[in-house]
C-alpha cells in the first residue's frame, strides 16, 4: 500500500511547527498540573495544547475520515484503520525551563501497524522521519539513517528516561543487571530524543517504562525502518506503550530482553 500523500504531510510539517512555535512563544508560557492525584505533577501547557489543535487540524484538513489519538484532547474514532498519534510537546518539563530537547511526535498506523513517524525538534532546527523503506535525519541535509551493528552487550551502550520510576524496587534488580553488563548505561533525559540516537545508531538500546501509546507510535517506524527493533519488556507490540525496550538489532534485543522480562 502507498502512504505518499501521509508521508508528504508529515514532511511539509516541520516547517509549519517551527513558524507556529515562533509565533506563539511570544505569549506568556501558562503552566498547569493536569494530573487527578495532586501528589503526582504532570504539567501542561498553553502551547501543548495549542500545539495539538493545530497538529489536529493540519491532519482533518486532508484526511478527514482518519482517527485521532492525541495527549491533550478526547480521542477521534474512525473506521477506516488508519490513525494518527500525537503528543504535540514531547518533554514538557524540559521545554518549561528552556531546554532545546523538547519534541513534537506524530505517528500513524494502519490496521494497528505503525507505518510513519514524525519526530520534529523545533530548538534544535533538525527532525527525524521515515518512508516506506528507510528513515532520516534532516538537518539542512538529508541523512539515511542505520542502527548500530553491534551484538557484544560489553561493547553496548544503554540510555533511558531515568527518573524515579525506574529506580522502584520492583525493577531495580532488573536494571542493575542490565547496568553491570554493558559498557555504559546512563541517565540521558532526552524524551523522544533518546530514541532517535538509537536510531542514529549512536546508542544501541533505550529502557522507558510506563509509556504512553503516543509517546512511543511515532518512534516505532522510524527505528524499524533505521534496522531497530521495539517492543514491550515481554516482547509484546508497543503500539499500546508501557515498559518499552528498543534495541539496535534483533540479536541485541533478545539479549536485553531476557534481563527485563517477567513484567
């Protein structure tokens, strides 16, 4: 099946959310906590909801019958098996104090399948985006994108979202494993930016739990089509998020895997 007219949106989109986040920067930044347990803080903002609105209107324009799963708003069904994802700021606790690592994600799948994704960095000018058979990193070039090669779990270097979570004493003796047999595992708080070095093939693996669907669709293709694979920490689709590991190849995977399982 050709997704020509999908991929082209998302192409020509980088552009017009790099111009719709100068326009709006120019307003003050309004903060809230959206999180129904006060003791948890999961802040939104002013521009990540009309960053989605935007995203969302972009996509109805020209593919009105497509549904919608985004952060920030209710849920547009559809029946006809393609549907978009969206978390129009990626990193909202970095983009509140400045920081350039921030994102907008957009992903679609097809009969439950991710086949495209967008991940757009308008502080650091640069995105990350696939086709049908190959994925790119464009920053004022074009550049084919692979993963790392290496097998060695001793050779690898291992990167993940290292906040608290991970650290709970119901993964911690996973993790440690994982930590005492690679070369490097580090704290790199880089959101969706993690896995694009993955992709890139600067790292061979990310760790993240507690996903959500839109925060990891749009990664999914990019990474498999760069040669990655993704999956749930019991090898199970990541389409519906959850504790994820994304590796460089098949055979790295597996062998991260087996340290992770059981969750």
């Amino acid at each position: 099946m050709n997704y020509y007219k999908q991929f082209s949106l998302l192409k020509s989109l980088p552009k017009k959310l790099n111009d719709f986040h100068l326009k709006n920067s120019k307003y003050p930044l309004r903060i809230n906590n959206k999180s129904k347990d006060k003791k948890i803080y999961d802040p939104v903002t002013n521009l990540d909801k009309a960053f989605e609105k935007f995203i969302r209107n972009t996509i109805v324009k020209q593919f009105s019958e497509d549904a919608i799963l985004g952060e920030e708003f209710l849920e547009k069904h559809s029946n006809n098996n393609y549907k978009w994802y969206i978390d129009p700021i990626d990193g909202t606790r970095a983009f509140m104090v400045g920081a350039p690592t921030w994102s907008n994600l957009i992903g679609l799948t097809h009969n439950d399948q991710p086949i495209l994704g967008l991940v757009n960095f308008p502080a650091l000018n640069k995105f990350y985006v696939n086709d049908q058979t190959k994925s790119y990193l464009i920053n004022n070039k074009k550049t084919i994108l692979r993963t790392s090669k290496e097998t060695n779990l001793k050779k690898s270097k291992v990167i993940g979202h290292l906040h608290e979570l991970l650290f709970f004493k119901k993964y911690n003796e996973k993790i440690k494993k994982v930590r005492s047999s690679v070369s490097y595992f580090g704290s790199a708080t880089f959101d969706a930016l993690n896995f694009c070095l993955l992709a890139e093939g600067k790292v061979e693996a990310v760790i993240e739990i507690k996903l959500k669907p839109f925060d990891i669709v749009p990664l999914i293709p990019i990474i498999e089509k760069a040669g990655g694979v993704v999956s749930t920490w019991n090898n199970m689709s990541a389409i519906n998020g959850g504790n994820i590991l994304a590796a460089s190849n098949k055979q790295l995977h597996k062998k991260i895997l087996k340290m992770l399982q059981d969750f």
